[in-house]
C-alpha cells in the first residue's frame, strides 16, 4: 500500500490534534474579536466559556475516539495466504 494512501486515513490522533487546533483557532478569533471591539465583553465571556467546555468534554472524548478510530496498521495476510 502506497504511504500517501495510508496517510489520507483517519485516526484518532490525527483527529484530535485536527479538534484542538480548530479550538485554538477559535480562542485566537475570540481574543481578536475582544481586543479590536468586534465583541462584547459579555460575548466574549461567553465563547471562552464554551471553547473550554468543548477542550473538557474533548479530553473526556479522548479515549472513546481512540476506540473508535485506531491508528491504521498495515493490512495483513489471512492465515495460509502466501
């Protein structure tokens, strides 16, 4: 199997840095927003609030989705296969 192939599959580590880095994201436009006045404090309050009740509820994830999508392993023969 090709390793760009094997590399376009998803796993759970892949996902959660994927999550964690779009929170960043998020916490870096709320920060943005607060700073230029876009948002109200009170709104800026708020999205904080939520970001970090989705990084809990993510950590709380984390092993349920390393269940769900395990790292991929090279496919393997069936017993008596040459």
């Amino acid at each position: 199997m090709d390793d760009d192939v094997r590399d376009d599959r998803i796993d759970a580590d892949r996902l959660e840095y994927d999550w964690r880095h779009a929170l960043d994201t998020a916490s870096a436009a709320v920060s943005a927003s607060t700073s230029s006045k876009a948002l109200r404090p009170a709104d800026a309050a708020a999205a904080g609030d939520h970001i970090r009740a989705e990084r809990s509820w993510l950590s709380r994830f984390s092993p349920t989705l390393h269940k769900l999508f395990p790292r991929s392993q090279p496919p393997t023969q069936p017993p008596g296969a040459s």
